[in-house]
C-alpha cells in the first residue's frame, strides 16, 4: 500500500496527545494538532499505514510498540540547539563551577557532576567540557559531565560528535581549531579529549527509575525542556531532578522558566543573568 496522506481527526488526536502526554509528560494543546500530524505522518508512511487511527493502534497493540515509542519520541521532540547557546547563562555556569571547585578545597579525589538534561545532540554537554577545558586547567579535581535525552535518534548522533557549520555558528575560530577535527567541507568532530569527558544516557524526565539512574550531581541544566510540560509533569520532572542534585546543588533553567508556583523545594538564587535555583 502506498501512503497518500491522511488527517488527524480531533478523536485520534486527543487518543495520541494522551498517549504521549502518559508517555513522556509532553502537552499537546489543540493548537498544535496540525503540528502532531504533520511530524508522525512519516511514521504511517515508513509503517505502511493508512490512518492515524491505525498507527494509534500500532503503538497501543503491535508487538513492535517498545520500539515505535520511541520512534514516536524521535519524531515529536523539538532538537534545535547549538554551541554556546545563551553565553550569558553559560558564563553564570562557570561562575557557580567555580564556587562548586573552590568548596571542594584540596581534596584531589573530589568529582564535580554535571548534568544536561534532555541535551538533545550533545551541543550543550560538550560546549560544558570546552569551557571546563579552558577554565579549569588544573588537574587536581575531576570533572564528570552526563547528558541525557529521551530521543534515542538523538544520543546516537550525539555520541558520534559530529557537526554543521550551522550549529557551530557561536563557535571562535580559535575554539573551532583546538576542540573539533575538520573532516569535511562544513563538518567537524569533537575531539576525544571532550568526548571522553561525557557519558550519554536515554532518560525519561518523568520516569523515576530512570531519573534514579543519575545523582549526586553539583550542578543540573534543565534548559528550555518545561516550557513543553503541563503544570502537573513540571513538578514531576523538577521533584526527580531535585532527587538526583546533592545538597547545596545548583538547577539552570531557561530564561523563559520558573519554579514559582511549581515547587518550593529549591531556593532561588540567581535571576538576573538567569533563573538559578538551589537545592536546600
């Protein structure tokens, strides 16, 4: 059968928005049904189906339906993001690391954790290894980065490291040239000696047992990820990112974020360069 189009109807719409919602705490308003059908209508063509009422099914029932879930995820997560991204924030991030490092005195055997979550194609967890690289030469304490998504698709391009003069726009010449290997006309590696510095994991922000995998961090970036949850997945995902954050930790959240009204749990600290919140 060969695909030729199909229309999300606000019936099988509301069925998928609810699966995703249950999935992965991302809202789907009504605004953005034509949003929702536009990005899996690739998915009824690779599966040979002809309506979404059909696909809807296949993730409900197929035996299959592990792996189109993330599929689905893959599809419906938004990926923009680049190098340096917000350098206002990052040069807050530097100043709180600093803090973190001198609280850890000379204990040569002290590991400072950090965590990017939903990190997307490793732009920002590798951006977060440069700057330690060029700020914290010594090697007396040691620098643990994770980043984290919930699109398997993206991990994977994540970990090869490799990328476009496009998200590599805020990127000097200089940083260009010490950190990234050319390997084409406009593409370029991270160098192992940043790569070797992250671990990638797949996590669900809403799901506590993957959350659980990842603690005892210094400092979490959660940036620009809430802005996509309803009130009730917000609080679910700041509670489990307040599990894995260590006593006096630090959260980053985007300028356009807020805990008010969301969770007493952290203290804010910062907000004038941007929202910056502390575990108590």
């Amino acid at each position: 059968m060969e695909y030729t189009g199909a229309i999300l109807s606000d019936d099988v719409f509301n069925k998928l928005k609810e699966l995703i919602y249950e999935i992965s705490g991302i809202y789907f308003s009504g605004q953005k049904k034509y949003l929702l059908e536009t990005r899996l209508s690739k998915r009824l063509s690779v599966l040979n189906l002809p309506n979404f009422e059909d696909y809807y099914n296949y993730l409900k029932y197929s035996h299959d339906k592990i792996l189109e879930t993330q599929e689905l995820l893959n599809s419906i997560t938004t990926n923009e993001t680049s190098f340096f991204r917000d350098m206002p924030q990052l040069e807050v991030f530097v100043d709180i690391l600093k803090q973190v490092v001198q609280a850890a005195g000379n204990n040569a055997y002290k590991k400072i954790r950090i965590w990017s979550a939903a990190c997307s194609t490793g732009e920002e967890p590798y951006t977060i290894g440069i700057l330690i690289k060029e700020n914290f030469p010594s090697p007396d304490i040691k620098f643990e980065i994770s980043g984290s998504d919930i699109s398997g698709h993206v991990l994977d391009s994540a970990k090869k490291g490799i990328y476009g003069s496009y998200t590599l726009r805020n990127v000097s010449a200089a940083v260009l040239k010490k950190y990234f290997d050319k390997i084409d006309d406009d593409l370029y590696r991270i160098k192992d000696e940043i790569k070797k510095m992250t671990a990638f994991h797949n996590v669900n922000l809403m799901d506590v047992k993957d959350v659980k995998k990842l603690n005892e961090f210094d400092v979490v970036l959660c940036r620009n990820v809430i802005i996509y949850f309803d009130a009730e997945s917000k609080k679910k995902a700041i509670t489990n990112i307040y599990e894995s954050l260590k006593a006096g930790g630090y959260l980053f959240l985007g300028h356009s974020e807020s805990l008010h009204s969301i969770t007493s749990l952290f203290k804010l600290v910062g907000l004038g360069k941007t929202p910056l919140y502390r575990k108590e």
